[in-house]
C-alpha cells in the first residue's frame, strides 16, 4: 500500500496540492473522503490536467488520537499525521485545509484555516447557524481563499439520471415532488448497536436531522426544480433516548424527524420527508417523485425510473375487488447501463481542479449558507407554525 504514497510522478509534471485533513478519523472523513476520494484519486493516477500535468493530492491526516491517527495513516500507506492541526496551518507546504469534524465545531477550525490563508473545502453545514455561515463566507472572501462546501447529493448517479431526464422535457410541466428520506436508525437500547454518532441527537451539539438533512435539500431541490420560495415544516423527536459510543444511555434533545412542504418556483409544491425513525418500503433510502404533465419520474441514490404520459395505467377505485393493476409495473429505468463516479470523489476532483487550475466551483460557502438558511427557516416554521418565506441570501 505504501507504493499509494510514493509513487508515479516521474514522467509527468506534477502539481502537488498537501491538504490538511481534520477529523478524517470520523466516519465521513474516513470513509468517503479519504479512502473513497483522496486515496481513490491517487490510485487513478491522480487529476488529469491540461498539458499532460497530474493533480495529486498529498494528504497530512488530523486529529485529537493518535492511535486512530496511526492506524488510519496505516492503512492506506500515509507517513504524514499530525495532532497539532496549529503547526499544519503554519506549514505553508499545505495550501488545502479540509474539514470533516463535527458540525459545532467546524466554525472555529475553519475560521483558522482561512486566517492561516488555506484554501478550505469542508463538510456540511459550513456552522451550526447562519449568522456563522454568513461571517464564515465573509471571511473567506475576504482572505482570497477559494472555498467549498461538499454537497454530494448532487452526484448521485440516480440524480445525475433524473437531471437528464428533465432536461429532455420527459416530465413536462412540472407539478409536485415527492421525497422521501430515511430510515430505522437504531437506538442501541438494543442490539444492534447504536448507528450514528450521538451528537447527531444533540442540539447542544450541532445535532438534528433539520441541519443535517435540509442543507442537502437546498441544493438538490434548487438543482434541478428551482428556486425555493418558502417553507412549513414541523419537526418531531419520535425517540428521546438513545445510547451513546461507549453504551451510555443520553437524553436526544434535537428532532429524529423533519416534514416539511415547500413552494418552488413555477408553482412546484415539493414535500419532503426526513427521518431517522422510519422503516424503508420503497426503492432506496432516498427517493425523489416527481410528477409533471407528460411524465412522471422516481430517482433513488443509483437509479431512475419514468413513467410517460402514455404509459400511465387507468387506475380505478374500488377497495371490494382486489387490486389488478401492479403500480410498478410501467416505469422503465432511464440510462440503465450508465455508471458514475462516487459522488464525494467527483467533487473533489472539481474543488482540486478549482484549486491548482482556477477551473469555477460554484459550491462555495455563500452557496453552503444558503443550506444553513433552509435548515433556519424550517424550524422557525416548526417553532412559530407559520409558513416562512425563503429570502435571496447574498453576502
Ligand atoms: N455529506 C454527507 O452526506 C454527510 C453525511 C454525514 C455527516 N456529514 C457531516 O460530516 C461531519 C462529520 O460527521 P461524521 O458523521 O463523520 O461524525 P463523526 O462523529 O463520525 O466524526 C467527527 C470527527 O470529529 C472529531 N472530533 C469530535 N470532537 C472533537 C474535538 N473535541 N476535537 C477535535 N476533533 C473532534 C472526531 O474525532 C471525528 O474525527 C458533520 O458535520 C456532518 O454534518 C455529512
């Protein structure tokens, strides 16, 4: 595994970006954006670019454990590790700093980050409130620094079909969406285990599924329906206790539950469930409806199916005689024989490209505050029982 680290680069020109990678212990930073993205890049050969160069990320892994660090670094064949994110900033060989750490915490790191003059690409949200968001935003702007923020959904191959697929027109005008996010994750008052980090089920710690789920919903209903113009949510904390890493029962203070219905653009109503209490009947744990006048579609995390105009049954009501038709039966699988790249490493390649070649990255933090504001104004809603308007958030 260590040939990951010293390899290649002899025969082309390499444009080495080091990037400073914090909390890349944590699920996400382990999983999809080092072993999925980085290392995945790395044994492509790295970022093609023009002139026969090669982009290739040189990572230094983060964190509080050593032992976790060490293991990590290990694993995938890395000699660099630090616990003294201070002295990384410092170096000034690392023009990338990225955060993965939890979401109350990413604020302060960030803010580091940018006065040290690194380049930051970072988890969602950008901070735990729009106030930080915004100042965050400001400060990077401010700096020079370029800025991203992942926002992953958008590479999902089922939604990359769906976005074709309207594209074409198929659907027509369109007229509703459907989503419907979630599934049982489990307590751990049982076995199996506890699924999700704790603080995922602590406001105090930047936790509920409002500020994890509705900065996804921004840019994945603005990407392909348009414009969000208000929102009615009500949220729930179905299950108030849970049990902790080390198997300690906690008192769940933020919302397991978030239903919300938003008017978009063009009088596109798109109701949206999220839930960490439901169990799954349907394609995927993620399911995107959509019906318009000439067709309607359904895309899940890999596939899309669609139904046209012509190929919708006559559905007739009558609860006596059993049900003759197979509702899905009639829908037919849109670029079935398509296949994508995983969806956080496609997103690095861009924020590296935009980095090392100046190549645009509209994802930045204006762009990740706009998902704070939708998580904002969602419990506001639930708070006051009111529908809430969406205004246009500009720095
Ligand atoms: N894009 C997505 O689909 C997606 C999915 C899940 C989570 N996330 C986001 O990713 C981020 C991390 O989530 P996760 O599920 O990986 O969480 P996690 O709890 O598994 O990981 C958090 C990381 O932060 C570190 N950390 C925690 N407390 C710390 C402290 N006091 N000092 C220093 N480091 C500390 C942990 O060691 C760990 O490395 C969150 O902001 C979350 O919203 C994004």
């Amino acid at each position: 595994m260590k040939s990951i680290t010293t390899a290649r680069r002899t025969a082309q020109e390499t444009i080495r970006l080091g990037v400073i990678m914090n909390g890349v212990t944590g699920r996400m930073g382990a999983n999809q954006h080092l072993a999925r993205s980085i290392v995945a890049i790395r044994e492509a050969g790295g970022i093609p670019a023009p002139g026969g160069r090669v982009i290739w990320p040189d990572p230094i892994l983060v964190g509080r454990n050593e032992r976790k660090l060490r293991a990590l670094a290990d694993e995938h064949g890395f000699e660099r590790w630090s616990t003294d994110l201070g002295a990384c900033l410092d170096d000034p060989a690392d023009a990338i700093y990225f955060d993965a750490l939890t979401t109350r915490l990413r604020p302060a790191a960030v803010r580091a980050a940018i006065a040290a003059g690194k380049h930051v690409y970072c988890e969602k949200p950008i901070a735990p409130d729009l106030a930080t968001a915004v100042d965050l935003a400001r400060a990077a702007r401010t700096a020079g620094v370029k800025n991203g923020v992942v926002q992953d959904k958008l590479w999902l191959p089922g939604l990359l079909k769906l976005r074709r697929l309207l594209d074409s027109g198929f659907c027509g005008r369109l007229l509703s969406v459907r989503l419907e996010f979630g599934y049982w994750v489990f307590p751990g008052t049982d076995s199996p285990p506890s699924q999700r980090p704790s603080w995922n089920y602590r406001r105090e710690d930047g936790g509920g599924i409002f500020l994890d789920m509705y900065c996804h919903w921004q840019y994945v209903l603005e990407g392909l329906f348009g414009p969000i113009r208000s929102v009615v949510a009500v949220g729930a904390t179905h299950l108030p206790e849970r049990v902790d890493e080390e198997g300690r029962p906690y008192r769940a203070t933020a919302e397991d539950a978030a239903y919300g219905i938003l008017q978009l653009g063009r009088g596109v109503i798109a109701q949206v469930n999220s839930s960490w209490v439901t169990r799954v009947r349907r394609d995927d744990l993620l399911t995107i409806h959509v019906d318009g006048t000439e067709g309607s579609a359904v895309a899940g995390l890999r596939a899309c199916r669609a139904q046209s105009r012509a190929e919708t049954p006559v559905a007739i009501w009558n609860p006596d005689l059993p049900q003759t038709l197979d509702f899905r039966e009639g829908w037919r699988e849109v670029d079935a024989d398509k296949d994508f790249d995983n969806a956080f490493k496609a997103q690095w390649e861009l924020f590296l490209r935009h980095v090392a070649l100046g190549e645009p990255f509209p994802w930045d933090f204006l762009q990740g505050a706009r998902g704070v504001q939708l998580a904002q104004l969602a419990q506001r809603s639930w708070r006051e029982g009111c529908v809430v308007e969406v205004p246009e958030l500009t720095l």
